[in-house]
C-alpha cells in the first residue's frame, strides 16, 4: 500500500473510531454534569488543564522530533525519549512540591487537592507517547485509533461511575489515571521495541540535533496549547470557578470536531507528508486543506447553529448558559484544523522557526483578546478564540506561500468554498427551529440537524465541486477495500 492510501486509510480509522469512542466520552460527561456543580466541574477542569499542559510545555518538541526524522537510528530515537521522560519526571513532581502557590496564584485553593491524581495521571501519559510516536513512525494508525479509544472510554466508565457513587471532582481524576493506564499499557504491547527502546547514551552532536530541532517546534506546540488551553485559567480569574466550568464545558463541546476529526486528520498528515517528495507537498496541502474544510464547515457551524436547542435537550438549567457560549466558540473548529494542518505541512519541510512564530502569535492573540473583551461579559470573550484562530490561519497560510511556494489563493480558495456552502444550511435550519417552536427538544433537534444535512450536500457540490468528488471518491474507495 502507499503512502497516500496509508494515510487515507489512517486519517478513516482514526477519525471513525475517535468519533466513536468520543460519543462514550461525551455521553459520559453529560451525565457527570448531573452530579457536578458548575464551579466543582470547573475546579477540577482548572487543576486538569495546568497539570497536563505542563506535560507539553516541557516536552522541548522531542516526541515531534522523533515522527518528523523517522529514518533516524533507534538510538537516536530512544535518546529523545529518555530526555523526553525525565524533563517530565521533573516537571511534574514540581507542581506537588509547589501545589499550594500554584493553586493561591490562580485565585482558587482548593484546587490543589487534585493534583496528586492527575500528576500521576501525566506521568504514565508521559512514558506513553514514545510508544505512540512509534506507532505513527510505522504508519500503524488504526492500532493508535484503538488505544486512544480504549482509554477514553475507560475514563467515561469509570468517571460516570464514581462521580454517581458521590466522588465528585476526584471521579474525574481517577478517570484520567485509569485513561492514562491503559494507554500506556496497550501501546507498550503493540510497539516493535527496536523502534526506540535501544538503550543508548548520545554524543554531544545527538543532543545538540534533537534541541536544535526541537526547541523551536516546542516553543510554537506549546504556544498553540496556551491560547487553547490557558483561556480557562484566565477565565476562572476574571470570572471565577462556576463561569468556568460552563465555559469549559461549551469550549469542549465546540472543539471536538476540531479535536476529533481535524486534527486527527494532521496527525496523519505528518508522517505522511514527510514521507512525500518534496515537489509533491504542496499540491498535497491545497488538496487536503479543501477536504478538511469541506468535513469540518458543516461539523462546526451545524453545531453552532443547533446549539440553544441541544442545551435545553441534554442539560438541566444550571447549565443553560452553555448554549449561547457554544454558539459563540463553534466557530473555532472551523478554522483551527486549518492551522494545525499548516503547522505540520511546515514542520516536514523543516521549517519549525515559522511554527514557534504562527504558535506564538496565536497564544498572545487568544489571551489578549480575551483579557480585553472580559469587561464587556463573559459573551464577548467567549468571542475571543474564534477570531484568534482564524487570523492565525491567514497568516499560516501566508507563511506556506512564503516558505514553500504553495499557492495562497489555492489555499484560501478550497478553505472558503465549503464555509459558503454552510451560508444556506444555517438559514435551514434556523427556518426549521422557528416553524417548531413550541415542540419537544428532540424533535426539534432532529429536525434541525435532518434540515441542515439535506441543505448541505448540495451546497457542496455547487460552491465546492471538486473537492466534494474527490472525498467521495475516496470514501467509495475506502469502503470497498
């Protein structure tokens, strides 16, 4: 098989069995609202958030190293994991030595009762991805699929489980720990040890490599996982623990197209565009940008649009303000695969200054907006992330047009095409909620999506004709074998 249809075939496993498995999670945590507060949900989303984004945050970019020189000796691959591991072992340790000014600079103490679990919930996280940067060395995307999978449907399990029993916000915690286990436990099996475990001291120049790559690649990672992770930390001090939970919560439920199906798709799209020829990539990037877009314009915005009436659905009144938020955040899923998929096109082509730039830039924009939207309501901030993502997109894809020749009217025509096509399904649907109002939650719900859906598809083929044909085609292609 190539590389192409590995990466086709990778990019529909992974995306069907993460939209499968994240059906369980999402259930799962609809139901924990049930026993939650908003501001234990949100305390507990606050202590999650700053412990694992640490774990990014010290990576130095090794575990991008390690998919990005896939023809590197295992040697040189066990290094970036032992250097890898042991910043972790470090960093993380240091939250509990320091747990209580942490948790006072954040404005909440009680959070820092829950970071013993998610510590060691990061730690056994942290010895996993090794084995997954293998496993995407070796193109073996579906066995990637099943253990993310697995995991988080053991997290949903046993967090709905113990929040019911009375647990509370440690029901999340040991939900993380049992996730991280057993992601650690079926990707150490199905690895081939000689990817990386081929214990090996390096010289000076190794070390040297693996830095000079990887810094600039963590410095923009790690940007990119500020502006879309550290907004709770400043919402919950500009707004406090019960504002935040919401605000996570309608920010999770924006972002899993996004999460769940575009990125996976850059996922794929590293190994496999390193692995292309380098003439051959740009026309790849324009291709896939078209698709991506055509997949996640309907998936955010008929997300945004059914919003109001999926929250009167599935929640109780205290969650009620998750509606408007969500309307408010869909937009980002639009945009954001578009930037990941920039930044992994950049990092085959070895220009990982420009991610750490495009990263940076996308943090400072986030944040800021955020902070300076926050007077006027937490409505308007939850405006923030969407206009930072797409600004940070343009840019990218300027950056590729300046870095690689890869046509920018290319890009901006195949991404923009499809998001017209969603123009005509939000009035769809909007028609439909009007002549329904009155009725049932779920049947309005279904009507709307049914309504949005039948508009949609020939939208596509009208404003986005050649790359509607080309996904199907694949998709036909994808079947039969």
């Amino acid at each position: 098989m190539s590389v192409v249809q590995k990466a086709a075939s990778g990019i529909a496993w992974t995306i069907l069995v993460s939209i499968s498995s994240r059906a369980v999670g999402l259930a799962s945590m609809l139901v924990v609202t049930r026993f939650l507060t908003p501001a234990e949900y949100g305390e507990v989303q606050v202590a999650a958030v700053l412990v694992f984004t640490t774990g990014v945050l010290t990576s130095f970019g090794l575990p991008n190293y390690m998919v990005a020189k896939a023809k590197a000796s295992p040697q040189v691959h066990f290094a970036a994991a032992l250097f890898y591991v042991l910043i972790g072992v470090v960093t993380l340790g240091g939250i509990l030595l320091f747990q209580e000014p942490i948790a006072g600079a954040l404005g909440d103490p009680a959070i820092q009762r829950f970071f013993p679990g998610l510590v060691l919930a990061g730690l056994l996280n942290r010895i996993a991805v090794p084995n997954l940067r293998a496993l995407a060395i070796d193109l073996r995307f579906p066995v990637i699929a099943m253990s993310n999978a697995i995991g988080e449907i053991s997290f949903g399990v046993v967090t709905v489980v113990l929040a019911w029993r009375g647990w509370g916000g440690y029901s999340v915690v040991v939900g993380n720990i049992v996730r991280c286990a057993f992601l650690l436990v079926i990707s150490t099996a199905a690895t081939r040890a000689h990817l990386w475990r081929t214990p090996w001291w390096p010289d000076w120049s190794t070390v040297r490599d693996l830095f000079r790559f990887g810094i600039p690649i963590w410095i923009g990672v790690s940007a990119v996982v500020v502006s879309m992770k550290w907004d709770n930390l400043l919402v919950a001090r500009l707004f406090g623990s019960g504002p935040v939970g919401k605000y996570n919560l309608a920010y999770n439920l924006a972002d899993i197209p996004a999460v769940h199906v575009g990125e996976h798709v850059g996922d794929v799209l590293l190994p496999s565009f390193a692995r292309l020829e380098p003439e051959r990539r740009p026309a790849a990037l324009v291709r896939a940008t078209g698709m991506l877009s055509l997949i996640m314009a309907p998936l955010a915005v008929g997300l945004g649009a059914v919003a109001p009436t999926l929250v009167e659905l599935i929640f109780d009144p205290r969650w009620y303000e998750v509606g408007p938020m969500l309307t408010l955040l869909a937009g980002l899923a639009v945009v954001r695969p578009i930037g990941w998929t920039v930044n992994v096109f950049l990092q085959a082509n070895d220009h990982p200054r420009v991610v750490m730039v495009l990263g940076l830039f996308r943090m400072v924009s986030v944040l800021a907006l955020i902070a300076a939207l926050a007077p006027l309501g937490l409505y308007w901030a939850c405006a923030a992330p969407g206009v930072a993502f797409t600004v940070h997109s343009l840019i990218g894809i300027a950056a590729v047009r300046w870095t690689s020749g890869v046509s920018g009217t290319g890009m901006l025509s195949a991404m923009i095409r499809p998001i017209l096509a969603t123009v005509p399904m939000i009035a769809a649907v909007l028609a439909v909620r009007a002549a329904l109002d009155g009725t049932a939650p779920a049947v309005g719900l279904l009507a709307e999506i049914a309504a949005g859906a039948i508009v949609y598809v020939p939208c596509a083929f009208l404003f986005a004709r050649g790359a509607a044909k080309e996904l199907l085609g694949i998709a036909r292609r994808l079947i039969r074998r």
